[in-house]
C-alpha cells in the first residue's frame, strides 16, 4: 500500500468513525432500518462468549475484536475486517476498547444469494489473493470500501432514501469484497455447483432444522458427496462435525429462550431437540462451563450491576 493509499485509507476510516460514534451515542448497539446494517461501541473490553455468526462482514474502527474458529484466532481491527461466508457457531470477544477509546464498528449481513446474482450479471474482475477453505477470513480494509459503507451509514440521515438506495450501495460493497482478497473465497461460497456452495447449503439446511434428528446420508445428498467427503469438508470449513454444529446451534438457542424469555432449562432443552434434560444440561456445561441455572443466573446479575 502507498502513502497515498495509506492517508486515503485513514481518513475514510475517521470520517466513518465519527459518523458511527454520534448515531450509537444513546444507543451502543443500533440495530439501524438499513436491513441487515448494526453499528456499535464498546467501551470495555468483554468475556469471551459463544455466539453463532450469520454470513456477514464486520468491520472495525476503532478498538480490536477476536473471533475464535476450532485452534484458529482471527483477531482484527482498523485495518482489516472480517467475514463469516455461511453460518458459524464461534467464540467472539472485544480484546481493545476503553471509555476514552471504545471499540467502534459496524457489521453488516451478507445475502450470498445477491452475491451469486451479482457474480451472474456481471463480468468481474480477477479476484486477488489466496483461496481458504475456512468460513471466516480477514480481508485487508480498503478506502473504496469503506467510502461505501459510509454512504450505507448516511442513509440514516435520509430515511427516505433507504428503499432505493440501499440495496444499490450493498450491490457496491459486494462488488468491493468479491474483487477483494477475499473474493476468490466469497465466489466459491456464491458459485452454484461449486463444493463450497454445496457445503454451505447443507449449513443452511441445519441452520433452519436444528432442532430435528438427521442423517449424514441426508446432508452429504444435498451436498452431492460421499458421507466422507462431506464430512471432510464440512469440518474444514466449520471445524465441526455436522452433529457437533448441530449441537451448538441447539445450546445457543436454548441459552436465548432462557435468558430472554425467562424459560427453565428443561422446557428449553425440549424446544430445541433435546429428549433427555440431564444430557441437555452435560452438554450445557461443556460448552458453556457452568450449569443452565447458574449461567443464566450470574448472566442476569451480571446485566443488573452493568444497569445499575
């Protein structure tokens, strides 16, 4: 990158950044009407805590984030960002921020169907970089890339305009990753009757049926391959096995229904598939580190001290 290049870069990141600190001053975590666009700051450090990534990009401003796939840390800030390209069940902390430095960025929800649309319609040019086999990348940030989403984050402003141009300005951010250093693996997520393609339909499907029983033949079927094949596949890109992806989609469901709508640990292990509540509660703590009840119960005291 050239000096130019570099200046270019800061100052979009500053200018982007200080649009982001004004509209999440009330609110640090701004689910904002652009569909799929969420802006925060984080004025501490946090815990590191299961969550599950939707395809997306996430974008940091100022601070630094860390997401942990399986043995693989990917911890970035200004001057990268991250992508998860399918569904995945990750560890995620805030590693740098401070009242007087919080961590601010944005993410913003990837529709890999538009993305494939996009790659359909148009004659792109070569992507740059090396492919991985991962479902979470760091790209480097580029100035063109976050001038677009600067235009994204202004249409706030302009409430009127979100309708038309929104989804014109998300076309352009596709385009930035896609002819990114990223791109070549965005292109093989996006490519019908690519493997990956086919590896992240069958995320899909375990994504929207969780909570059933199912079978490797029933998922390598969608997927085209062998049972082994498959399964190679699948924990290369995950880092889990199709039952243990399941599994965690199903502990991070029933964590949500107990914690934010107040449900017993048994009711929830049955929402979410479970037939015993004592294995439920096994594998609970195994992911989790603590009981059902006791997790909840100090995550709850824990938000009542932050609110105090």
């Amino acid at each position: 990158m050239t000096s130019t290049e570099i200046v270019s870069l800061e100052r979009s990141i500053e200018i982007l950044k200080s649009k982001v600190i004004r509209l999440t001053e009330s609110c640090p975590v701004f689910e904002t009407p652009v569909s799929g666009l969420l802006l925060y700051q984080h004025d501490q450090p946090s815990k590191p805590e299961n969550a599950v990534y939707e395809p997306c990009i996430s974008v940091i401003l100022q601070g630094a984030k860390r997401a942990i796939l399986g043995e693989d840390s990917y911890i970035y800030s200004r001057t990268q960002f991250l992508i998860a390209s399918v569904h995945l069940p990750t560890v995620v902390q805030i590693v740098e921020a401070s009242p007087e430095k919080p961590c601010v960025g944005l993410g913003l929800k990837l529709n890999i169907q538009e993305i494939s649309q996009l790659m359909t319609d148009s004659h792109l040019p070569s992507a740059i970089g090396q492919q991985t086999s991962r479902g979470l990348m760091l790209g480097m940030t580029t100035s063109s890339l976050l001038d677009a989403f600067f235009r994204l984050v202004a249409l706030l402003d302009e409430p009127r305009d979100i309708p038309i141009l929104g989804d014109l300005i998300k076309r352009e951010i596709y385009y930035r990753l896609l002819v990114g250093d990223q791109g070549e693996r965005l292109r093989q997520i996006a490519s019908i009757g690519s493997q990956s393609h086919f590896i992240a339909r069958s995320i899909d499907w375990l994504q929207s049926n969780y909570t059933e029983p199912f079978s490797i033949e029933t998922l390598s079927g969608l997927a085209n391959m062998s049972k082994s094949t498959f399964n190679h596949h699948f924990r290369l890109m995950t880092d889990l096995s199709p039952l243990q992806f399941q599994k965690r989609l199903r502990l991070q469901e029933a964590k949500r229904l107990m914690l934010a709508e107040r449900m017993d640990a048994a009711s929830a292990a049955f929402v979410v598939g479970y037939e015993s509540p004592s294995q439920f509660s096994r594998d609970y703590k195994r992911l989790f580190g603590k009981s059902p009840l006791r997790d909840v119960n100090d995550l709850l005291k824990d938000a009542k001290r932050d609110h105090e």
